[in-house]
C-alpha cells in the first residue's frame, strides 16, 4: 500500500471512530452567517463553541423553573390563608347553643316556658326584690307564676296577697280559690279539681295551669330536652312560612350564631321579623331564631284562632247621646237647689252630683244621697248617674286609695255599701271617679271596677268611669279593660294645666280634647265614649323667681321654669267680667281655638285662656265629628249664657 492509500485508509477510520461516539442525528450543522459565506466561524473547533451556549440555556431554565415553582408554593400559601380567614368569618358554625342559658333554667330538670313566641324568664314580670321562677313543677303539675299568668296570658285573673285569695271576674260575679286547696266557687257553685289550684312561696303565688286553660282562649304543649311549656293565647293575623330545606335555626342571625334545633323540609314557622337575608321566626316547639330568608317558602299571611266561648259582659246603652253635667254637691243643703241649678239648662239628660265618698281606709262611704233629689231630676227628665269619689271626703292620698282597693273584703264592703245607698235612694246609675290610683294601685283598681260592674248590672244601674285623659303614665287605669266591662268610658277633657302646674297655660286647649279622644278610640268604641269639657278657666299670674328660689329647685324640675305662677279657678261668666274689669283686650288663639287675654299687675302678668261659646263650639264639633257617645260638663253653675242652646244644636 503506496503512502497516499494509508493516508486515506487512515481517514476513513477516524471518520468511522468519529461516528461511533457521536451519533449521526446529534450532529449540528454550522449556521450560515451574513457575509460568510457559509463559513464555519472562527475561535475555535465547533465543539469547543457549542458547549458553553448550551451550558448557560440549562442554567436559565433551572432558574425559571425554581422561581415558578417557588411562586406557585406562595400563590397556595396565600390562597390557603385567605380561604381560611374567608371561612372563618363567613362559614358556617355547627357549635349548639347552650339552651339552660337560652331558656333562663339552672338544671334540664327545671321547666322552661315560652308564651306567644317569647321566652319568659325570672323576674321579667314582677318588680319586687324576689326573682320567682316563672313556672314550676308541683307534684307532676305545671303551675305558672302569678304576675306572669296576669300580664301575658289573663289579665282578669286577680292575686289578693294580703287576705290569700284568687279571683277570676266573670260578668255574673267571680271565681275564687284559697290557697293549697283543690275546691273552687265558681260564683255561687262549689266546684272541685283533681290537683291543687293555688301554690304560694311567701307572697308568690302560682296558678295551676290547668285552672288557667279553663278560663282563657288559649292552649298549651309541653317538650322534652329540655323540658319547656309552650303557651299560645294571642290570636289573629300572624305571618307564617314553610322550610325549603333541612336547615338550622340559630340564636342571632348570621352562619356563626349557635344553633337553637335544627328544622325538616316543609316545617311550618311562625316569621316574627324580616332582616333581609335573616328572618327571625318560632317554631310550634318553642325555639324562637333565625333562619335565612332563602331556606323559607310560601311566607304569607293567614288567621290563626282557637275555639273558645269568651265571657259576655253586657252593657246597659241609652238609645240617645249622653248630655250629662256633673253636679258638685258638698254638703246636704245644696240638694234642695237641684231645681234651681238645672232651671236655665237645655238639651240635659243626665245629672251626677258628687254624693259619695271614701270615708276610711277600711271600706266605709259618706253618703249625701237624697231620694227628693232624684224624684226632681226624673220629674225634669234627668237620669241621675251618683258620683263616687277617692278624694274630698275621710280619704285624700293615693297610699289611703291603696289601702282600701288592695283588700278584698274592703272593695267588697265598698261596692256594698254604694249599691245599698244607689237603691235606697233611687238613682239610675253610679259614676265613679277615683284619682289617686298609684301605679302600684292599678291591677286593684281595675279589680274594683270589674266588681262594681257587676254589681250595678245585676241591679240594673248604669255604670260609667271617669278617666283623665289617657297618657302613658295613667296606663295603670286600662281603659281598654274598662270598656269591656262598664257601660260608658269618661275621659275628662280639662285640667291640661292645673293649680300644681310649673307653667301658665290653657285648661282645655283644642288639641288636648283631640289627642285625648284619639288615644281613648283606640281602646274604646265611639258608641261607649263620653268626652268631658269644662266649664271653667284659670286666670294665672306670673312672676320672676328670686335668685333664693331658683337656688332651692336646683335639681328639680321646677329648675327648668324661670317664673313663678300661681292660678285661681273663674267660671265663664266670672272670668270674662274680670277680663272686662281689667280692661284688657282679648284675641282669638288658634292654635288653642280660645280667646286669650294677658295684663301687667302685682308685679308680674296674668294670663287667662278663656272658656266661652266660641272655645266649646269648637270642642262639640270634635265630639261630634267623632261620633261619640255623648259629652259632660264640669261643672253646673259655671256655664255662661247662651251655652246650652250651643250644646243642644250639637247633642240631640
């Protein structure tokens, strides 16, 4: 083989070694660059150029990688934390309410109690120091607080504490039961039960449910786990709605509120309120919560009642409208002008003279009564309706009234004692009006008024009351009960500014009469109510206090009056000849549709609101416009002319 052969035979085999370690398809072709040509760059073998491109690409890659990777770890971490937070304020709470708490109980052996959809526990119904339990158990029995069954089951059920007896009021005379017996009266019939009626703790006393049940339009389930009386006894429109879904009722509104019980789909509830996404609803076990608005269907409104016979008080109803004047008698004398004080009226169909009166705290009255009197008043065509009155007589405080009305036997010997005397002397009716009735005084008074009622119905006597007008703080009176049980409701149209006033003002302004006449009408139908307007006024003198006497009311609130006022009562005819005397000019007030005078004197100004034929026409057409039962005046003798011609164009 010549030297030219080897060289090629030897090229061959480098060639053939070169291909054995690197594969044919790893082989890169040289890129052609502008202007080369094609050719290979300079620097270097390939391989030596290659190595250090593809060695910084991996590098790159790595580092891309690491840093999405590292990325993606946070993106969870933050993800993670926000749906944490995100569930932990709006997710859903499985934790259960603690019901003994929810309920007010101290053991789940202790009854809880629920009436009209509210939860009743200790010391919501009584302001004494003692915190009784609303219910309990004696004897496998449920039993139910006083206080409770009075203010929010049966207001006519009546506990007198001090001589240990309860009543019930029906319209022929009252139920009564002694305490720890299971014998009743029931009017005048002995009735039994098979448990006790009456428990007592002290001065608590508790009423058998069952006892309750029988007179009240209501009923009652009791429940396990916990143990808890349902009581519904307020009937009518109630709102009501079907659940979607299985779903929980909860403690508040809101998915984190603790759950109460859990509720199935087409359960029916009670919706109590509306918070937009939450509805407060009761459900017939006595849970009452929240559920969402979204887990409830077919929200409408429907009547919900109970069979029950109510009690029927009649009413004696004259079929004319009352026009009665009240005749303030103060001694036995002034009977024998009865004709002479009633000669000049017109229209007059009812007269009531003040005749009796508490004479002690133990029940007595003193009576001015005179059957000549009464033959008079029929002889002219007058009713004659006898006053009888807690003030200007043996009593004149409101702890006197209390002491009389809270005892039992003494309203009994009262009530007696009136009717005797109504009887004897031959009147058509009794008008009674007590003002000084404390609030703590309430629940006997209305007790009194109930009790009288019956009385002078199964006498035939017309049975009227008179009230201020109403307020709320005069709510212990409960026209409402009034009107159920008497015939006429008074509401007394006078006296917005009186002798104990801080500040000068009108007797009977026209909105007075109108505020009083709404309220009332809420309580009282038009055909029972009698508004009352004066025939009087008060002229008032003014003055500046002294420094000494601003000084001495400082934390008081006379603080808040800078003038001092002192005031004398004028009827009609007497106070314009004053205004006259004086020479003072009169101008009309509309905002009290009375005519108002003022003049300078004994070193302050004295102001008058005028009571005359223009300021009563303007209270008749309210009277009228409202249709109402009639109208009184207080009092005879203190009209001014031309006034019952006015009366009688407005009451006939």
């Amino acid at each position: 083989m010549d030297e030219r052969e080897k060289r090629d035979a030897r090229g061959r085999s480098q060639a053939a070694d070169v291909r054995k370690r690197r594969p044919e398809g790893n082989v890169q072709k040289p890129t052609k660059r502008s202007g080369q040509n094609g050719a290979r760059p300079t620097g270097g073998s390939p391989r030596q150029n290659r190595r250090p491109v593809r060695k910084s690409s991996r590098a790159r890659r790595r580092r891309r990688n690491a840093i999405i990777r590292w990325f993606l770890f946070f993106l969870l971490i933050i993800v993670a934390i926000g749906g944490f937070v995100i569930w932990k304020r709006y997710g859903s709470t499985n934790e259960k309410a603690d019901l003994k708490q929810y309920y007010g109980v101290e053991s789940e052996n202790d009854p809880a109690l629920v009436i009209n959809n509210q939860v009743v526990k200790q010391s919501q119904d009584i302001s004494e120091e003692a915190t009784p339990d609303p219910i309990k158990i004696y004897e496998g029995q449920y039993y139910i607080e006083y206080s409770v069954a009075h203010n929010r089951i049966n207001k006519r059920f009546y506990w007198d504490s001090n001589e240990n007896v309860l009543l019930y009021t029906l319209p022929g005379g009252s139920v009564s039961a002694a305490v720890g017996s299971k014998e009743y009266t029931d009017i005048t019939e002995k009735k039994s039960e098979d448990y006790v009626i009456l428990k007592t703790e002290g001065k608590i006393a508790y009423i058998a449910l069952p006892f309750i049940q029988q007179y009240t339009n209501m009923e009652y389930e009791v429940y396990d786990n916990p143990t808890r009386v349902v009581i519904t006894s307020e009937w009518g429109e109630k709102k009501s709605a079907s659940i979607k879904r299985d779903t929980q009722v909860r403690y508040q509104g809101g998915v984190k509120s603790p759950i109460l019980t859990e509720v199935k789909k087409s359960d029916k509830v009670i919706v109590l309120d509306d918070e937009d996404d939450w509805m407060k609803v009761a459900t017939k076990d006595g849970f009452i919560g929240y559920v969402q608005t979204n887990a409830l269907r077919d929200i409408k409104k429907e009547m919900v009642s109970h069979e029950f016979e109510e009690p029927e008080y009649t009413n004696i109803s004259e079929n004319y409208t009352i026009n009665m004047a009240w005749h303030n008698v103060s001694n036995t004398d002034a009977n024998s002008y009865i004709l002479e004080t009633i000669a000049s009226t017109k229209g007059l169909n009812t007269i009531a003279p003040t005749w009796f009166s508490l004479a002690d705290t133990e029940g007595n009255i003193t009576s001015l009564a005179d059957s000549n009197y009464v033959n008079y008043a029929h002889q002219s065509n007058l009713e004659v309706w006898a006053v009888l009155r807690d003030f200007h007589g043996g009593v004149n405080s409101y702890e006197e009234t209390y002491q009389v009305l809270s005892y039992t036997s003494k309203r009994a010997k009262l009530i007696n004692q009136v009717i005797s005397k109504a009887l004897e002397t031959g009147v058509d009716g009794i008008n009674l009006d007590f003002e000084l009735v404390s609030d703590e005084c309430g629940p006997h008074y209305v007790q009194f008024v109930r009790e009288l009622s019956v009385k002078c119905r199964q006498n035939g006597l017309v049975f009227s009351v008179d009230n201020y007008v109403p307020q709320p703080y005069n709510a212990h009176y409960d026209i409402k009960e009034q009107a159920a049980v008497a015939d006429y409701v008074v509401i007394m149209g006078y006296d917005e500014h009186t002798d104990g006033s801080y500040e000068a003002g009108s007797v009977a302004s026209i909105g007075y009469l109108e505020d009083g006449i709404t309220e009332a009408l809420r309580s009282v139908p038009a055909d029972k109510l009698i508004a009352g307007v004066p025939f009087y006024t008060r002229l008032w003198l003014e003055t500046p206090k002294t420094e000494e006497e601003l000084e001495s009311e400082k934390g008081t609130e006379a603080e808040m009056y800078p003038n001092k006022v002192t005031s004398s009562a004028y009827g009609m005819d007497d106070a314009a000849e004053l205004v006259s005397s004086m020479g003072a000019q009169t101008v009309w007030d509309d905002k009290t549709k009375q005519n108002y005078a003022e003049w300078e004197g004994d070193g302050g100004i004295y102001k008058i609101w005028l009571e005359d034929t223009q300021s009563l026409e303007e209270k008749l057409k309210v009277i009228k416009e409202n249709q109402l039962a009639g109208v009184a005046e207080w009092s005879l003798g203190m009209e001014g002319s031309g006034v019952w011609d006015l009366i009688l164009q407005y009451v006939n």
